[in-house]
C-alpha cells in the first residue's frame, strides 16, 4: 500500500538558519503530495501541495518540488522563525482511490531565537 | 478556521465505556473524513462518508463506527473503550469525493482513564 516515511524530529534550528526536512513516499499510482502543520492545541493546516511530477509548492516561504525520480517530496525554508514551531507532516492522495490522506510520521520543528 | 466544528474538545471517560464524537463539515462540503492521532501509530485514516454513504474504510476497529446525516453533520461512536483509544481524533470535510482540497477541524482528544 501507499506510504509516507519522513525524517523524525525533533529537529532544533536557531531563528534564520536554513530548513530541511525530509519526505519520501511510497505509491503504486501517481499520487498528489502535501505539507501540512500542525500548530500546538490546533488541527492540520494545508501548507502546500503538488500534484504532478516537477510542480514546485510554495506558501510563507516554505517550498517543496515534486521529484518522481526520487519518490521525495522536501520540505524547505530558507530562513525560520519562532512562529515556524510547529508539527510538520508530509502526506499523499492517490486520486483514483479517494480523497484519503496518508501521512507520515510528523517533524517537530523547533526554532529558537 | 477552517470552517470544520468539532465537539467536544476535550473527553475524558473510563475504559469499557462508549462515547460519540461529532463533526459539522464545510458549509457545502458533501465528504466527511475521520482520523486517529495517536503517539505509536501516528495519523491513520479511519473512514470517509460522501453524501451520507459510507466510500472508504481505512483502519478502524470494529468497535468504532460512524455515520452521516442528512444534513451532512457526521459521528463517530467509539465503544468498548481501552486506554489505547486515547487520542485526538480529526474530522476532515470536502466538498466531492475524489481530487478536492480537505479540511480540517481542531480535534476532539479522548482520554481514556
């Protein structure tokens, strides 16, 4: 079945240092890709998605690119903030079995001023 | 906001015991999605209902079941509790079945004592 493997955290980064985690996925189709947060005490907000191969996803600053080859799916910051701390999950949608997320293990991010 | 209600926040029960969750989708919004949060298994897909019928069934427990109503409001009945039911649980809402952006609500945390 489809999956979703990402780096486990806690990852720990000073106030404009420099993003990364990372996101591989399983999958016997073409799926669509997501970031989601998960700030404290709140529910999943969407970051950014990608729908097909080589499409780059972007919001706040945070950007992720669609690698096929690679099965990956980044994530990317070129600078955090405080306000950055939160829980982050890479997730999957096969289009032709539904609307079902797949997640992966979620990345608590920590920035620290 | 995401425009998803979630009742109650917070439940604390005992184990053996049954309680209700319940959701209010979207404003429009046909499908309703249902999700465990918990710290070994992660997020895992429970159960999706589309327009009152039941679509996709994921990972969930005979114990468990949900529903959708005519006004599409949704519930998801936990029975027989255990202490490793404790967790949040998500409900998700869009507006078709397949290829559509998916909201969340905050979460409803069940604690099973």
């Amino acid at each position: 079945g489809d999956s979703v493997t990402q780096m486990e955290g806690p990852v720990t980064l000073s106030e404009e240092a420099f993003l990364t985690i990372n996101c591989t996925y399983t999958a016997t189709g073409y799926p669509s890709l997501f970031w989601y947060v998960q700030y404290p005490g709140e529910g999943l907000q969407l970051l950014l998605k990608a729908t097909k191969a080589d499409d780059k996803g972007s919001n706040k600053g945070f950007e992720a690119t669609y690698r096929k080859e690679t099965t990956s799916f980044h994530l990317e910051k070129g600078s955090v903030q405080v306000s950055d701390s939160a829980v982050y999950f890479c997730a999957l949608r096969d289009d032709n079995a539904g609307n079902m997320l797949t997640f992966g293990g979620g990345t608590r991010l920590m920035v620290k001023p | 906001d995401s425009g998803v209600t979630q009742t109650p926040k917070h439940l604390i029960t005992a184990t053996g015991q049954r309680v209700t969750l319940r959701c209010s989708p979207r404003s429009g919004d046909l499908s309703v999605y249902w999700y465990q949060q918990s710290l070994d298994q992660g997020l895992q897909f429970l159960i999706q209902y589309y327009n009152g019928e039941e679509r996709a069934k994921g990972n969930i427990l005979e114990r468990f079941s949900a529903q959708q109503f005519p006004d599409l409001h949704s519930e998801l009945n936990l029975s027989s509790l255990e202490l490793g039911d404790s967790a949040l649980y998500f409900c998700a809402s869009s507006p078709l079945s397949g290829g559509s952006d998916v909201g969340f609500g905050s979460g409803t945390r069940l604690t099973v004592v």
